[in-house]
C-alpha cells in the first residue's frame, strides 16, 4: 500500500510530529511504500519528497507580503495545491493521513486528496475542527462555545486576545467547515474517546469517528527496555510545553510549598519568567531534552504529574511516563482520565487545591508500585503493533 503522511512541519517538534513519523516508521516495518508533505522548514528531516514541499509562510515575517501570504495560506490554502498535486501525480497514493494541517499547510490538501477518488483519514492532535482557536479555552477557562457558532472566537477575541487573529480564525473556520471537511475525510481517527465525543457534539458524523489512542514508537520502546532500572529518586517531574494552558504555573506554585524535589523538562513561552520566579532549591528546570534523556528522567523519578487546564487529547507523555513504569498524577480533564483508569497507581486531581494533597499522597503510595506490571501493561497497551493492526482495519474498510 502506497501511504503519503501529511503533517506540516517534519522534525521532532511536538507529539503530532512525533506521532507523524512514528508513524511513518511503522508503516515502512510493515512493508508500505510511505512518503511525508510537509511545509518547507530549515529543521525539517532531510527526505527525497521535500522537493514537493510547500514554501515556508510565517505571520513573524518582517515584510507585509510576507504577512499577507501567511493569511492567504490559513484562508485558502494559497501556495499548496501545486506541490500536493505534483507529489499525488507522481506517488499515486492508496492513502493520504493527514495530521495537524492548519494554518501552515492547508485542509485543501483532502479535498484534492478526495477528488482522486485517494482513501482520506485524519489524526485530530487538538480541537482546530471545533474550536478555531484550537484549544478550548477562553480567558484560561474551558470554552465550548464555537462548538455551534464559530463567530464566538471574535465576539471573545479567542485566539491570542486578537481581533485580527480571531477574525482570521473565524475565517478559516467558515471556509474549512465541517460539512466540507466530513465529505473530503473517510476517517477521523480520535485519539481519545473525550475527543470523539467533542467532534460528535460539534456536528461531525459520528459513523466517520475512529478512536485509535497514540501509541509508542519502536525506537522509544526499545530505549526504554535497554535502559536500566534504577534507585528511584525522591522526586517527580513535569514534562511538557512551559504554556498558561498546561497549568504549570499552578504546579510550581504548590511545588513551591512542598518540601520534595521537582523536575521540570521542556521549554515554551513562559520559561524565563517561570525560571525566575520560582527558583528554588527543590525546584530543577531541565529545558527540553531529547527522547533518551525524557525516558532517563522519568525512570529517575517516582511519579510524574499532568495539571494541564485545558482539554488535553491523549498526551504522549502520558503514555512515555507509563510505559517506563512510571505513575502519572493528572487532572482529571479532557482524555488524561482514560489514559489513567487502567491501573490505581495512578492518580486524577480536579482542582487546584487538590493538589498539594495529591502529590503527598502520590510520595506516600509510590513504595506499593509494582513498576515492571505497569511498564509491560502499558508497554503492550500503547504498543506500535497494536496500532497498526488499528491502522490497518481502517484503512482497508470498504
């Protein structure tokens, strides 16, 4: 089977890049023809197809053209019709999978994907097709109001406070719509069943709902079986992107209070401020760390922890932290709970006044942990094989 993965960046930038050339590697091991689009980018993996690339648009341009071809990309997919087609016309796919597109690629690609009579499925890594803003959330809340009208996002300047970028957003959304969207995709596979039933409640045909969770990549798998266990540090960790919408802040706050040791991997807007305020003696940042040094960490520590306030899908770090054996404590929002119901290890917390109690409770249960049990169940649960057996059926349905 001929596969074309589409994703708009291609490098390790975030799980749906992760997850998009997992992905690839598991088709290729199963013996599928696979290729990659992708916007052209300088950290991109270096790949025969790049030549079919889309040119590279960002909204950081210095030029207003620069700006204006940024906007014409997110409204009408401008500059990606030709490079898709020449890549169609010569690879002749039997199935396009399509992953985070938006913005920098464009939904045009499964309509042109579509009108070739090419197999359409979808990945959703986030709530972009209900939510313009992509996140669900409003002034730091969890928002379903675009749900069933998009013009929300500019009446409540949604997307980075913006009326310009709201009103962008909103465009988008209304030329993207969801009629058109379902008519170009033969699956939307879900991650999680929280986001299925997000997309149902948002108007998508619930019969073109797959939920397939994420899964772990071979190389990863393998990583985590060489490395040796170890004397678990009286510590725990955070992994993730340093944003207002995972909750971090909220974290170290209460981290701050605690007299047991805080690791914090990974990088985003609020790192320096974050780096700043709380510098403390129990309290390590890490900055972002490549997949061996993650799995490192979380086999170092006893539990880690996920207080993210918005609806998270099926978190990737979730999913590492298990497969190494190690307990999660995460809010009980979006589709963490269904990633944690597998094993009482685990923790759920709702508020934020939860979770000084929470992480006590976590250090006092940590001794009870039967890691191996935890590691081989999730290992099997989250396994590549098993997702592409999933992949499979999916791909092949009449």
């Amino acid at each position: 089977m001929k596969v074309l993965i589409v994703n708009k960046f291609l490098y390790p930038r975030g799980g749906d890049c992760i997850h998009s050339l997992n992905l690839g590697e598991v088709l290729r091991h199963a013996g599928h023809d696979v290729r990659f689009y992708a916007m052209n980018y300088p950290q991109n993996i270096a790949c025969e197809e790049s030549r079919y690339f889309a040119e590279e648009v960002s909204f950081s341009a210095p030029c207003l053209q620069g700006k204006i071809k940024a906007a014409c990309r997110i409204l009408w997919g401008s500059g990606v019709a030709g490079s898709f087609n020449r890549i169609l016309d010569e690879f002749r796919p039997d199935v396009v999978h399509l992953n985070n597109i938006h913005s920098y690629l464009s939904p045009v690609v499964a309509r042109l994907a579509y009108q070739r009579g090419i197999k359409v499925l979808w990945t959703l890594h986030d709530y972009k097709l209900i939510c313009p803003s992509y996140s669900c959330l409003c002034q730091g809340e969890p928002c379903e109001a675009c749900f069933a009208d998009k013009k929300k996002v500019v009446s409540r300047r949604c997307m980075k406070n913006s009326l310009v970028a709201s009103l962008l957003a909103f465009g988008e959304a209304a030329n993207w719509n969801k009629e058109k969207l379902s008519a170009w995709t033969d699956r939307f596979v879900c991650p999680s069943r929280f986001m299925a039933e997000k997309m149902r409640q948002g108007g998508f045909p619930a019969h073109k709902l797959q939920v397939v969770a994420n899964f772990i990549g071979e190389e990863q798998a393998q990583c985590i079986a060489d490395m040796p266990d170890c004397i678990r540090e009286e510590a725990y960790a955070y992994i993730g992107r340093l944003s207002p919408e995972k909750g971090i802040e909220s974290l170290l706050e209460v981290a701050s209070r605690l007299p047991y040791t805080l690791y914090i991997a990974g990088s985003g807007p609020l790192e320096a401020d974050l780096r700043k305020r709380y510098a403390a003696d129990n309290i390590s940042f890490l900055g972002h760390l490549d997949t061996k040094s993650i799995i490192g960490l979380q086999k170092k520590v006893l539990f880690t922890v996920i207080p993210s306030v918005c609806y998270e899908n099926n978190p990737i770090s979730v999913i590492e932290s298990l497969c190494c054996g190690t307990p999660v404590l995460g809010r009980d929002i979006g589709g963490i709970p269904e990633l944690l119901e597998t094993d009482s290890s685990n923790r759920l917390f709702g508020r934020d006044e939860e979770l000084p109690a929470s992480i006590t409770e976590m250090f006092q249960s940590a001794s009870s942990v039967d890691r191996r049990e935890l590691s081989d169940a999730a290992l099997q649960r989250f396994s590549a094989r098993r997702y592409y057996q999933k992949w499979r059926e999916i791909a092949e349905e009449e």
